[in-house]
C-alpha cells in the first residue's frame, strides 16, 4: 500500500466540501421532515374509538394504511425506495411532457424541466428519505406515547381537556424525552444512509469519493476521507442528542 497522496485532497478540497454542505442540508431538512411525518403517522397508528361510526372508521382508514405503509418502507431497502422515487414517483408528478402537477397546470413546463434537471438529485433523495425516516420515526413515538400512564389521559380528559391539548401539553413533552435517544439514532442514521443518494446522481460526500477515485483510479484517499466527515457529522450530532438529554434531565429534577 502506497503512502497517502495529500495533494489529491487538496486539489479536490472544494469538492468535498460542497459535498459535504449538501449530506448536512439533507440531513437537517429529512430529520425535520421525517420526525414531523413519524409523528402523523405514530399518532394515526394509534387512532381509535370506543364505540360509534368513527371505531371502524378509524380502524380500517387510517390504523390498517399506516400499518401496511409502515411494513412496507421497513421492510425493503432504502436504496430500492429512492430509485423507485427517482425514476417513477418523482417524474410522475414533475416530468415536463405529462406529469400530473404540470398538466393540472399547476406548474409551468419551464418550472418543471429546471426543477429536474437541476434539482431532481436532491429532490428525490428528501422524498425518499423522509418517507423512510417516517416508517421508522412513526414506531418510535408510538412506543413513548404508549410508555405513558394511561392515567394521564384520563385524568387530563377529566379536567376539560381534549385529546389534542392533552397530547400536545401532557403526552408529547413527557414521551418527548424518552424517545429522544432513538431519535438520536435515526438521525445518525440519516447521516449515514444520505450516501445511497450518490448512485442518482446527487453531489453529496459520497458523490465527491467517487468523482475523484475516478479521476486518479484510487480509492484509499477519498474514501478515507469521507470515512472521517462523516464520523465527525455523526459524532457531533451524538454529542447534541447527549446535551439536550442533560438539558431535559435538569427539567425533570426541578
């Protein structure tokens, strides 16, 4: 094995960094993305009634099609789901000549055709990622909320409150802080899983290890080197989680 050839890095630096701007702007936006849709689908998964029209309502509508969506984005690849998105359910609502958004009108064919050429990567890597990071963020908030004396809900009921206010002011902030080291984790994980994102052609680290082991027909430097961004991304979005853990662990011993 050679010695490691720092001028490559260093004629590629820009590269890498654009690279790596884009792993942590597609990290933020599916982690927000993809928590806020867990968190719809965790709480349509436990939709219920006790009696009346809504019990079948809600049972076969919304709590049977979040459960065969939750099954079927965890149970196949990621890496399918974003060429699936990419290649059939992104152009089938953008493609200039007959998607279904720019033949509705409400897109212009102008619109549409810059928006794919330009930003068709990126696009369908959040899609598909979202989609994802919901199935599994959707699980997560279902176990907290469910960790949660039921005797809460009650209780909260029996002083006025509705299920809404209940489950914003009393559920949600206490399953918050139990489910925020999975949480965690899955955000880890979408750090990680940004990568599958490259083979569509998005400009991100993993995009920027393969456009130079290309150019200089060796794979020990760039990869390498996006081994150590992306451990120091993961690293210090754990140290985060860590601090907003301390942080609400001082609220609960006030």
């Amino acid at each position: 094995m050679t010695g490691f050839r720092w001028e490559i890095i260093s004629e590629y630096a820009p590269l890498f960094m654009q690279g790596a701007i884009m792993t942590i702007k597609c990290t933020i936006i599916c982690v927000i993305l993809g928590t806020s849709w867990g968190l719809l689908l965790g709480l349509g998964r436990m939709a219920h009634a006790e009696d009346g029209p809504w019990k079948h309502v809600l049972r076969y509508a919304v709590q049977w099609p979040v459960r065969i969506y939750v099954s079927a984005f965890r149970g196949t690849p990621l890496f399918v789901q974003i060429m699936v998105v990419h290649f059939a359910l992104v152009p089938l609502f953008i493609n200039p000549r007959d998607g279904m958004l720019v033949t509705s009108g409400l897109m212009s064919v102008d619109f549409a055709r810059m928006l794919r050429s330009e930003y068709g990567a990126f696009l369908s890597c959040v899609v598909a990622i979202t989609l994802n990071a919901g199935a599994y963020v959707s699980e997560i908030f279902r176990a907290g909320i469910q960790s949660i004396d039921k005797g809460q809900m009650e209780a909260s009921r029996a002083l006025g409150m509705g299920w809404g206010k209940t489950m914003r002011k009393v559920i949600l902030p206490q399953a918050f802080r139990r489910i925020l080291p999975p949480l965690g984790n899955n955000a880890i994980a979408i750090v990680k899983d940004s990568s599958l994102a490259s083979a569509i052609g998005l400009a991100d680290l993993a995009y920027a290890a393969r456009t130079v082991s290309g150019a200089y027909a060796t794979y020990w430097e760039p990869y390498l080197t996006i081994s150590l961004v992306y451990w120091v991304l993961t690293f210090m979005l754990s140290l985060m989680v860590q601090h907003m853990e301390k942080r609400l662990g001082k609220s609960d011993s006030r």
